[in-house]
C-alpha cells in the first residue's frame, strides 16, 4: 500500500471530473478562431452552425437516436426542469410519480408543481439500502390517469442503479410519460434509446470529462413539450438563448471518447473502487457502506459512499481530509456547504452520528491515489475516534 503523496488526489468525480486534454482540443477552435453566431447567416456563422449540427449527429449516433431528439442545454439541471415543466403543463399531466432519493433537480421542480396545485405528486417506496418497490410503481400507476414518471439510472450520493429498461416497461404499460435523470451514467455505460421506453433522458458534459454549463436533453420523436426559457427560436425552438458552441463541441467529443474507451475506463476504475473497499476494510474498523455502493453488480463504479463510525468530530473529516490534499465529499455536491444533511441518507434512516464521506473515482485516478486517500482517512479517523 503505497501512501506517497500525489499533488492532490482528486476524489469527487461525482461533482465534477476533469477535462480531457483530447476535448480542450477540439474546443479550442472555437473560443479562438471560430466566433460567429451560429443564427448569424453570413459565413462565420455557418461554419459555427455546421459545428453544432456535428455534435448533435455525434451524441445522437451515441445514442442511436435521431438528431432532431437531441437538444443542447445548460447541463443537467436545466435538462430534467425542462422535462418535467414541459410535459406537466403542455401535456396535461395531473399526476407525477417520483423518489425520495432523486437528485433536488428532480424533486424542486416536482415539488414546486405539486405546491402550485398543478399535479398530485407520489412517491415510490424503498427499501433502507435504497432499492426501489416496483410493485408499489406499478400500484401506483394503476391507480391514476396518465402520470409523469421520473426516476434516475443511478443515485449521485450512494451510487444505486435503478432499472431503468424495467421501468420504462412498466411506464409504457400504463402509457406514462417517463423521464429519467442519466447525469451520473452518461459516458459510464452504453445508453441505446431504441432498446429504452423513456420519453427523455439528459446528460451533463462535466460528469464525463467535458466542459462545464453544458448538457443535452434526450426527447423522444412525437414528444412536444413547451419550452422552459423563452426568447428566441434555438435548439428548433426547444431552448432559447445563443448556443454555447465550444461547449457543445466539447461535449460531443467528450462523448465520443468516454464511448470509445468504455471497456477500458470500466475496467481500471472497478479496480480502484475494489481497492478502496478493502484498503477501507483492512485500515479502518467497522467502516459500513451506504445503500448498494460495495455491490459491484447493484452500484454504479465510479461512486463508494462510505459510512465511518461515530466519532467527537465527524463534521470535520471532509475539512481535515483537504487539509491532507485528499477532495472528497459528504454527499451531493449540490447541496455541500448546506447545513442541512443529505435527504438521501436521511431518506434511508442512515444513523447521523456516522460520517459520511463520498469517495467519486473517473479515468484519471491511481492506485497510489487510492491508497494515499485512505491512509488518510484511517489516520484522521484514528486522531479524533471516540
């Protein structure tokens, strides 16, 4: 176990990861030379236009969907606020079905139509370890109109995968309109449209080592919703406001690479994440596990949320592990700075005298990473341990 300190090891892919080297290149152009309007008809804009025309082809061959059912947008927040906006109020959607454990770009704006009276909203049951009740889905669809579905492929705080091919079956059963949040997949897992029955899925270039303020929402064809910002006629009217053309561009190579590799990064981050579980095991006793995170087979690979036992000054393990040069996180980064605790854990009864701490892992982790973090999370645990 090699405990050398890197320059900084760099945890919290979850939040945000890198920018690969290959996607700054391909996005230089366009914050250098090529600076037209893509709306503009003159020459610089077109050639701007016909970049964003790529990418779109690019992330829908991705996808194997149709390029007119990809729309850039801001990122993933603005994605799923799109989604449920849109199909609540255009398509007439009394009711909604969600979870407890969705990300608050999910649960805010759900929660805010439920206020306004615009919808029922419902929430699917689970189990402590965060495992969705599909029965109680499909109970729950059997019991209203035509309803909006939205449930993510994977928890960004402790890494449950939902199936989401299973519950797209149940949604089209009982004609729901599905929507599902693939922020933390996107880039991590293949993603073929054909084979899934969701009405739209979104994706975030900076979770995928691309640029960050951009994202795209996936529409399936015949789907029209309202749009949720207004002001011009981009995106074939689906988001106003000037494309963001170097993002975009870099999103779609960003894409493309994490596809390519895919096989690879999977295997070498495994690793590190089976690594971290017994280092963290052999180095620190009566570490737990949040929801499914150690299950290979139940998590997503990138994501180990870890549970310390209670200790004199827990809040203070995410501080004095960047003190130590190690960037982790408590849960969503989100809402990190917030004095609330996370309504994921809370959700699941998880014990608030345990720390948490959310060890997030991309492409650009080391072994030596691995080991130098945990180290020092055993030594800061022992130093304040009760």
């Amino acid at each position: 176990m090699s405990t050398t300190a890197p320059a900084y090891a760099y945890f919290d892919n979850a939040a945000t990861t890198p920018l690969d080297p290959e996607v700054l290149e391909a996005m230089l152009p366009f914050l250098q030379q090529h600076y037209g309007n893509p709306s503009s008809l003159h020459g610089p804009g077109r050639q701007v236009r016909a970049a964003i025309e790529n990418a779109r082809k690019t992330v829908a061959h991705l996808l194997n969907a149709a390029p007119a059912e990809i729309s850039f947008t801001s990122g993933g927040t603005e994605a799923d606020n799109y989604a449920a906006f849109g199909s609540v109020r255009t398509l007439g959607l009394k009711h909604a079905i969600t979870s407890p454990l969705e990300h608050h770009a999910v649960l805010h704006p759900l929660q805010v139509l439920a206020k306004s009276g615009e919808i029922e909203l419902h929430y699917v049951k689970h189990d402590a370890r965060g495992r969705l009740d599909l029965n109680h889905l499909e109970e729950l669809l059997a019991g209203q109109s035509r309803t909006f579905v939205s449930l993510m492929q994977a928890n960004n705080e402790i890494g449950n995968l939902n199936d989401i091919a299973a519950i797209g079956d149940i949604c089209a059963r009982h004609e729901a309109v599905f929507h599902t949040d693939t922020v933390q997949t996107m880039g991590h897992y293949r993603h073929d449209v054909q084979q899934l029955k969701n009405q739209f899925l979104v994706g975030s270039a900076h979770k995928f080592h691309g640029p960050k303020g951009v994202g795209f929402i996936y529409t399936r064809s015949g789907v029209q919703v309202s749009p949720l910002i207004h002001g011009g006629s981009q995106e074939r009217n689906v988001r106003s406001g000037t494309e963001n053309v170097a993002g975009i561009v870099g999103l779609a190579k960003a894409l493309e690479i994490a596809v390519r590799d895919l096989a690879d990064h999977q295997l070498h981050v495994r690793a590190l994440k089976n690594r971290f579980i017994a280092q963290l095991r052999a180095n620190i006793a009566d570490v737990q596990f949040n929801g499914l995170s150690e299950e290979a087979d139940q998590s997503l690979y990138t994501v180990l949320s870890v549970s310390l036992p209670p200790s004199a000054f827990s809040e203070m393990l995410l501080f004095n592990l960047d003190i130590s040069k190690v960037a982790a996180s408590g849960g969503s980064a989100c809402t990190s700075g917030a004095q609330t605790g996370s309504h994921v854990l809370e959700a699941l009864g998880c014990d608030p005298e345990r720390a948490t701490v959310r060890f997030s892992m991309s492409k650009m982790n080391t072994d030596a990473e691995v080991d130098y973090a945990v180290a020092a999370l055993a030594k800061l645990y022992r130093s304040v341990a009760v």
